[in-house]
C-alpha cells in the first residue's frame, strides 16, 4: 500500500501487478479488497472505517505471470 500511495502522490496512474499463478488466491483476495465494494464489506464486518483503500486516481489490474519465470 505505501508503494500504491507513493504512485499516486505523483498523479493519476495506471498500475499493473504480475503475480505468478501460484499466488491466485491471494491476488484474488487483493483484488477484492482493493475494490470499493471491498472497502464497504471491510468496514461492515470490522465495524470500523478503513478510509480509502485506494488512493484517487489510481487503477490497479492483476495479471497472471505466463510462460517461464525469468532468472
């Protein structure tokens, strides 16, 4: 997240994430939790407000590392 928010401070931005598809589950849950639907579910189960999860302006995609890993 401080990564996310440094991106931002530098204006609107369009980030890409390549996980290896060992890590769908946890891509999968980033995914979630990073989107506004995320946020609420966060704040209604936690009874606590979590602010913005993602900074304004800031777009972030998953995409799944395909073919070998590079050495």
């Amino acid at each position: 997240m401080h990564l996310l928010e440094e991106i931002a401070a530098l204006g609107p931005a369009r980030v890409v994430v390549v996980y290896h598809p060992y890590y769908e589950q946890f891509a999968a849950w980033a995914r979630q939790m990073l989107s506004e639907h995320g946020q609420a579910r966060y704040t209604h189960l936690t009874g606590r407000d979590a602010g913005a999860v993602l900074p304004l302006g800031l777009a972030v995609s998953f995409v799944p590392q395909r073919g070998p890993t590079p050495t």
